[in-house]
C-alpha cells in the first residue's frame, strides 16, 4: 500500500473514533464515566497522536 493510502486511512480512522467519542460524552449522564472519556479523548492514544 502506499503512504498516501496508508495516510488517508489513519486519518479517517481518526475521525471516526473523534466522532464516536463526541456521541458518547454527548450522552453519558455521569460526571465519572464523562471524566474518564474525556481522560481518555486527551490521552492522544485514541485520536492517532
């Protein structure tokens, strides 16, 4: 595959999991579980940094 492929691919997988992490803190009711989504969204670890 190319780097180019290879790089759209991260990218998009990156939105995606931005996306799902908006949805989720969006409808979370509990300070605990938005704290941890939001420790989570920060860590860098699920958005490709």
């Amino acid at each position: 595959m190319s780097s180019v492929t290879i790089s759209w691919r991260q990218r998009r997988q990156v939105a995606r999991t931005r996306r799902a992490l908006d949805r989720a803190l969006s409808r979370t009711s509990s300070p605990a579980m938005r704290d941890e989504l939001l420790t989570m969204a920060n860590s860098g670890q699920f958005l490709g940094r």
